[in-house]
C-alpha cells in the first residue's frame, strides 16, 4: 500500500503534468494593433484561376482547379469567416480546399490556418525552415517566440524545400525559399492563364526585418545576416509578369484594385514596383547589418 507521503508526491507530479500539458496548449493571439489586418475587402478575381480572398491588408490567395483548390495564407484567427465567405462569394466551395500553405510562420497569416485544416481536411505544405514553429504556433519564433502559442499549433502533412513543386490539377507551384524574415519564409513562383494570355505570377514574402536587436545579438537564429543577403539576392534575380505579396499594403493592391473593378491583371504588372521595393529593402538591410 502506497504511504501518505508517496500518494502527495505522485499527485503532486500529477498536478504539475497536467498543468503543464495545458500550457503546452494556451494560444493567446497578439492583440491586433492593426485595423486594417481585420478590415473586410471584397474578394475578387487577380488573372485567370488566381483570386484574391483576404482581408484589406493580410493578403490571402485561392487557386482554384477541377481537383480542388489552393489557398495561401489565413490572416488572423478571426479571417477564418471572412476568408470563408469570400472563397463561396466568388462562387467556390469552401470544402474544396485541398491544399494549405503560408508565406511565412507568424500569427497574421497563420492565424486561422487550423481551423480551415480542421474543417477542411487540407493538407498543411510548410517551408523546412518554419515547421517547428508552425507546429509549435510561433512558440519557438527566434523573434516573437515564448511560453504562448501566438496561434493554434498545426499538424504539417509535408515539409517543403527550395525549389520543390507543389501539384493540384493542372497547377504546379514552385516553392523559393526565401529566409530572413523567419527562418523558412517562402514565395511561390506558378502560372495562370485566361483567354488572352498566360502569366508567370510570384507570390513574394518580401524580407521585411522584424527584430530590433542587431543580427549579431540573436542567437536563436546564428545565419539570420546571410539568410537575408541570400534571399535578396535571389530575389531580385526572380522573372515573372505579376506580383504579389504576404501584406496587400507592400504591392499596393488598394492603388491598383478598388472594389467592384473588372478583373485586369495588367494592374499587378508592375516589375517597376517590385524592384523599388526590394532596393528599399535592401537598403534597410545594409543599414542594420552595419549598425553599431
């Protein structure tokens, strides 16, 4: 018979498990300091099978094929009914979603990624370099990470490489590894087509720097300076017709899109714009790597 002593040990082991356990569980989502991360913009048609389903600012993405459909990026947890309602505004059903992936791991565009994969079934394809964070709901983020999910940690059905073709249908979308940002920040490279034309279209995880502490003083991510000097590099090699981006703000999509407009992928050729903003952002990073 176990004695007194024992059984308070073993509820006590007992008691820090269970609390442990459900920590291991907790997601607090950021608070959204940005209103136009939650604000409703109408989905509508970009160039042939590629829509625009996100909100005003969290860029989201459905491809749409006979065998089921594509979606990049969630926004936030509560986009879920609104990237819900836009997918079936456009004519399309939302259970048709075969597919999941995101630009990068943080909270703004994998918010609501767990529950479209539980409603859905669709299968979670995340960079190599992001799938313990994706997997973890941000807690091992080598900039935001901590004790708390910053969203609900999601099972991944395959871990992506540069390079790798992700297929549905008739679509075949290459994923380019582009770091920095988090450490398996990624774009997609595919083409569409409508009755005029075909398009080379990216999808572009701009690299933004998110830290405030200089490169040299994160050792949670040792090749953060050369992940970024690649991914610049690499990126203003890149050919397409059109290009997008993780935050609608970064292609200006209100500038070249108001609601209601007719479909005009002309709008989103703009290497002009890309390029300006990778300088900018190359820039950016030339400062901070030489800050002192």
């Amino acid at each position: 018979m176990l004695t007194l002593t024992l059984k308070r040990a073993l509820l006590f082991v007992s008691l820090l498990l269970v609390n442990f356990l459900a920590s291991a569980q907790e997601v607090i989502e950021p608070a959204n300091t940005h209103p136009e991360w939650s604000r409703p913009y109408p989905p509508f048609k970009i160039a042939g099978n590629l829509y625009y389903v996100g909100t005003y600012d969290l860029a989201c993405y459905l491809i749409v094929t006979p065998k089921g459909n594509i979606l990049i990026n969630t926004g936030l947890a509560a986009s879920l009914s609104t990237i819900k309602a836009s997918i079936e505004t456009l004519g399309f059903k939302f259970s048709a979603t075969k597919i999941l992936l995101t630009t990068q791991a943080h909270h703004d565009h994998m918010g609501a990624m767990a529950a479209i994969k539980k409603l859905t079934g669709a299968k979670m394809m995340v960079d190599e370099g992001d799938s313990s964070v994706v997997a973890d709901g941000g807690r091992s983020d080598y900039a935001f990470g901590g004790n708390i999910s910053k969203y609900a940690p999601v099972k991944i059905d395959r871990i992506l490489h540069n390079g790798d073709t992700i297929k549905l249908g008739s679509m075949k979308l290459v994923m380019l590894h582009h770091p920095g940002h988090t450490k398996g920040s990624c774009s997609f490279l595919f083409d569409v087509k409508d009755k005029e034309r075909s398009y080379r279209v990216l999808v572009a995880n701009m690299p933004t720097i998110v830290t405030d502490k200089k490169f040299s003083g994160i050792p949670a991510y040792p090749g953060i300076a050369s992940d970024y000097e690649y991914t610049i590099a690499a990126m203003k090699k890149l050919r397409f017709d059109i290009w997008l981006a993780s935050h609608a703000s970064q292609f200006e999509l209100q500038r070249k899109h108001k609601p209601g407009d007719a479909c005009n992928p002309a709008a989103f050729m703009d290497r002009k714009g890309y390029d300006a903003q990778m300088n900018d952002l190359q820039v950016q990073f030339l400062k901070k790597l030489n800050s002192k």
